[in-house]
C-alpha cells in the first residue's frame, strides 16, 4: 500500500490499465504525466493525440512501426516543443531501439485501442497530473485539465 504508481505518456495508459484490472486498493498515490485517457479521435472527444489523431490512422501505426522501425524517430521529435540536439535525439533513439521492433508495435496496437474516460471517476487515490500544456505537440489542450474535473481531488500541475 506504498506504492505512487507513476505514468509518462504510454506509461500513464499502462497505469490506468493497471487499474482497471486490479483497482486502487494496493496503491498509495497516483501521477499521471503528458498523457491522454483516448488517444484516437472520437465523437465528442476534443483531446486526442497531437489534436487530431484518426482511428484509421491509428490502427494502421503498428503495422508502419512493423514495416518500418524509422517511423518512431518522427514521433521522437514530435513529443519535443523544441527537440533536443542531433547527439541527445541519437542517445534517445538507441534506448528506444533495445525494446524489440514486435514488442512495441504489439504495444502500439494493443493502447490505441484503448479508452479509459469512464475510469477515471472511480479512481479514488491522491493523484498529481502534470502537463505542460501547450509546450507539448504530442499532447496539446486543456486534457490535464479535463482530467482533472473527472478525478475527484487530483491536483493539476501545469
């Protein structure tokens, strides 16, 4: 019951999925950090990734990534408002290079099917939500805020 679960992006759907099949129970805290619950676009839904990110588009990113591991340099740079230099991006690139090509497409698949909105207001723990808001291309808008109205309590860090 010591345990702050803490998510970065895909890492913040890793933890609500974590949540969703074994509750809050077992943890102590939550952070969520520069993620979105839906990362497709959908009616009604004004936060998707990088403003605008179609379902079709979505479902075919894992294949891309099978074809072709270089497409996730692109979407290094992207979740950069100014990216770091050539020789940080190289490094950055090298650890993402180590997780095998399958693993992260089968990743890819597996959270862009993912819709966690109608978890959130079960989530009964302290909850910090950290975003830079409009400093990141990757997550732009007010979704930490509206995350923020569906978690009760939760404290937003901007």
């Amino acid at each position: 019951n010591d345990v702050c679960l803490a998510g970065v992006a895909f890492g913040g759907l890793v933890a609500l999925e974590y949540i969703e099949r074994f509750g809050n129970e077992r943890l102590r805290a939550l952070c969520l950090c520069e993620m979105t619950p839906r990362l497709l676009n959908a009616d009604g839904w004004p936060h998707p990734t990088f403003g605008d990110f179609p379902v079709e588009a979505g479902m075919a990113y894992g294949a891309g990534v099978r074809a072709d591991r270089a497409v996730l340099k692109d979407f290094l740079y992207a979740a950069f408002a100014v990216p770091p230099g050539p020789d940080e991006i190289a490094a950055m690139q090298a650890q993402m290079f180590l997780t095998p090509t399958s693993v992260v497409a089968d990743l890819i698949d597996d959270m862009v099917t993912k819709d966690f909105r109608a978890l959130l207001p079960s989530i009964s723990l302290p909850t910090l939500l950290i975003y830079g808001r409009g400093n990141n291309p990757v997550m732009p808008g007010e979704v930490g805020r509206w995350i923020a109205s569906q978690i009760a309590g939760s404290e937003l860090v901007e």
